[in-house]
C-alpha cells in the first residue's frame, strides 16, 4: 500500500515504471492519490459561517438557509476564484482528483446565462489552474420535495427540464479528456420526479457514472415513506437499476435490509464524515456494510474542513463512539485500520469517478495514472516510521499536516505540502469573499 519507490514516468503521465527498495533515488512513503468522492466547491464559502444558533431545532434545513444567501452571490467568476481555492486545498490534503456534484447552473434569477454551461465551466477551468482530476457531475434538480410542488425563488438557478439537462451533458461530454470526466447527479429522490429520472437514466451512455443523494436525514427518510410507500434506498433500487456505475451520497439512515441491498449491487457510498458531523445528520453504518463487501468512498461536501486525514480517522471514531470499542474498521488483509481504510477509499473512489482500472485496483503499477502523494520523511510522526505503522502513523498520530508531494498526471502539484500556485489561487480567493461577503 505504501513504501519508498523510485517512480518512472512516461510521456502520458504514466507510471513507466517502478522499483522498491532503500536507494537514493526514491520518492518516501509513496501512494496513489485519492478521489474526493463528493464536493459542492461554492460552499468553501461559508465554511464557518453557520456556526451561530438561529433556532433551537438547528439542523440540516436550517443550515441550508444560509447556504440559499451565499448561493444566491455568485457568478462564474467568482465559483472559479473560490473552487480553485479549494481544488488547492484539496491537493494540499492528498486528494488529486474530485468528483464535482454541481447545482449551481444559472444567473440567480434562474435564467440560463448566454452559455448554458458557464458556470459548469468555471468549475472545469478552476480544476485546470489547481491541476486536479474533475469528474463533472452536473445535478439535474427539478422540484422542491416529494410532493412535486415547484422550485422556490431560491432553487430557480438550480433547475432544468429534461431537455435542456441533457443538451447540458451532451454538451460538456463532448470537452472530456485525461483530467476531465462528466457524469450524472441526481440532486436527490425530493428533487427529481420518478418519470423524469427514468427518461434521464435511460439516455445516459452506459458506462456513465451516477450520483445521487440519499437517506441522509431522517426527516427524508420519513417523507419518502409517507409520499412513495418506501424507505428510499429501497424505492431506489426497486426503481432503477442501481449497480456499480452508481454512487449513493451520505446513505446514513438505512435499515439492515438497505445496507444489504447497497453492498450486493456493487455501488458506491460517498461518506461524507465532517460534513455529515457538522451537519448532525448521523452515522453511517460501516460495520455491518464492511462486513458484507461493501464498497465506499469518502468526500468533504460542504467543506467545513478539507481533510483526508480527517474523514478517515472520524470514519473510525465516529464507529469507536457509536460501538464502544477501538481497532473497528478493518478487514482480513491487515489488522490495521489506516490500511483498511485507506485501501477502500482508494479502490471505490478511482472507480466512482470513472477513472480507469489501473488506478481502481488501488496500486501504483505500470500503465496506472501517475496520480500520487508522498509523505514527509521527516515528519515527526513518521519519524521511525515503518511499512507496517507508516500508514496508522500518517492517519492517527499527529494534526500537522505530513503531505509532502503530490503529482497529477504526472504533474507535480504541490511540493513541500504546498500547492505551487498557492499565493496566487489565495489572493483571488480573498478578493472573491470580499466581494461575496461585502453588505
């Protein structure tokens, strides 16, 4: 999983090649990048800004009248200054690719800008200066709950018909390379009728990834029963044909017999740890989905913190508190809990955002992509660090940040834990808030 290597790269961006062992020539502590499985980037905006009590029932619904004001500032320029920001931050984190669930489509007043796809492309374009993979999910959102009733004035910029989504994917489908992939999203079962979602899922090309969030509140959960009959991962899958092109975004309330059905089909969960803590929404049932072949991957959504060390290591605490034990996430490869999880995270991940086999099979081999991260050789909680603690030692032991390097397609990205275009994407990035948060 990881160890020192001598990496070779090919013209491609590559592994070429690669050899173990204690030389001189080596890249230390060595591992394939991570896809951060689940990102809204406008959000970093707000990152901290509803944290003061506005109600004694605070939740979900009501943090997301904040995010409603915030949404409601931007433009294509300013979605580009703050997503790369983040794309920054992400791989700063050891994150190289990102998996965008995007809903932010139109001029505020909900009319489509000149270029139906502007602000899709903001989002590409500060994927390109940051030079992190993007896997595109634009998010077909089309009514305001389980009843149908239309959009409010707030989610008018989210909206599109049928039509015009899918001209939407047909148009950036025709922009995909090497560092760019464009999915679907279903923003959720509320937002999306089942007729419109059958006719969008039919269309789709067949290897064309699908994300849609699911079951993370229960107050969802609760209206999907009243409204559909069903628990919604059960309607889903007796809806659809949900397999291992999909990926289900938070998943956190489900039965025994839903986490069941998710591990047997092959899809994809997104985990969205901090987010889901900071949110309150609960925990995801990881034990039983582990121990039943599960496949799930992890993003920071909301980007209240932009951590890979933090959603792995709260994946584990949050089952420690929940199961009043410790050493709970692993599996029969390895008695550790860094190199359980890490492994899964990597494998499901490549595959969630539709990269390719080489890198979905969790290793750096030749003809992989040479996304990959390594860790400072002289951070203190590595120091001694060996191949069977590097990894436990790197997600548990220490708050300062141990990425050293990290290199997209064979591009190094961040050297000395910093992102090379730092300065530049930060100062953009606070010219963009002053303006965002100005009266």
């Amino acid at each position: 999983m990881i160890e020192p290597l001598r990496i070779d790269l090919d013209a491609q961006g590559r592994v070429g090649g690669l050899a173990r062992g204690d030389t001189n020539d080596v890249l230390p502590w060595a591992v394939p990048g991570v896809a951060n499985l689940h990102s809204h980037a406008f959000q970093r905006a707000m990152a901290g800004l509803a944290e003061r009590r506005m109600n004694p029932q605070d939740s979900f619904w009501t943090w997301r009248e904040t995010m409603y004001q915030l949404a409601a500032r931007f433009d294509p320029e300013l979605l580009r200054d703050v997503a790369a920001q983040l794309y920054a931050e992400m791989l700063e984190a050891g994150y190289t690719r990102v998996c965008e669930f995007h809903y932010l489509h139109h001029a505020p007043d909900g009319r489509p800008y000149a270029d139906p796809a502007a602000m899709s492309r903001a989002l590409i374009e500060a994927a390109r200066e940051a030079g992190i993979g993007l896997t595109l999910l634009p998010v077909l959102y089309m009514s305001g709950g389980f009843d149908g009733r239309a959009l409010g004035d707030r989610q008018r910029r989210f909206g599109h018909s049928i039509d015009a989504y899918l001209r939407l994917l047909e148009t950036l489908r025709a922009e995909q390379g090497e560092r760019l992939r464009v999915g679907c999203a279903l923003h959720s079962l509320r937002a999306v009728p089942p007729d419109a979602m059958r006719e969008v899922l039919a269309a789709l090309p067949a290897d064309s990834r699908i994300h849609i969030h699911i079951a993370e509140q229960t107050g969802e959960v609760e209206e999907c029963v009243a409204r559909r009959g069903a628990r919604p991962v059960d309607w889903l899958y007796a809806n659809a044909d949900v397999d291992v092109r999909w990926t289900l975004v938070h998943a956190t309330h489900l039965s025994p017999e839903e986490t069941t059905r998710i591990a047997a089909s092959g899809a994809t969960v997104a985990i969205c740890t901090t987010t889901e803590a900071n949110l309150g929404d609960g925990l995801f049932p990881l034990l039983d989905y582990m121990a039943q072949g599960g496949r799930f991957g992890v993003g920071s959504d909301s980007h209240a913190t932009v951590s890979l060390v933090d959603e792995l290591r709260w994946l584990e605490y949050g089952q420690r508190l929940l199961h009043r034990h410790r050493t709970l996430a692993v599996d029969d490869s390895t008695r550790s809990v860094g190199e359980t999880l890490l492994a899964a995270v990597i494998r499901a991940g490549a595959d969630a955002a539709g990269q390719g086999s080489a890198v979905a099979a969790g290793v750096l081999q030749p003809g992989a992509d040479a996304d990959l991260v390594t860790l400072q050789a002289e951070h203190p909680a590595l120091y001694a660090a060996s191949d069977a603690d590097v990894v436990d030692r790197w997600l548990f032991g220490s708050n300062r940040p141990a990425v050293d390097a990290v290199w997209v397609g064979g591009l190094q990205r961040v050297s000395d834990g910093r992102h090379l275009q730092r300065d530049a994407l930060e100062a953009r990035f606070a010219a963009g808030m002053k303006r965002l948060l100005a009266d």
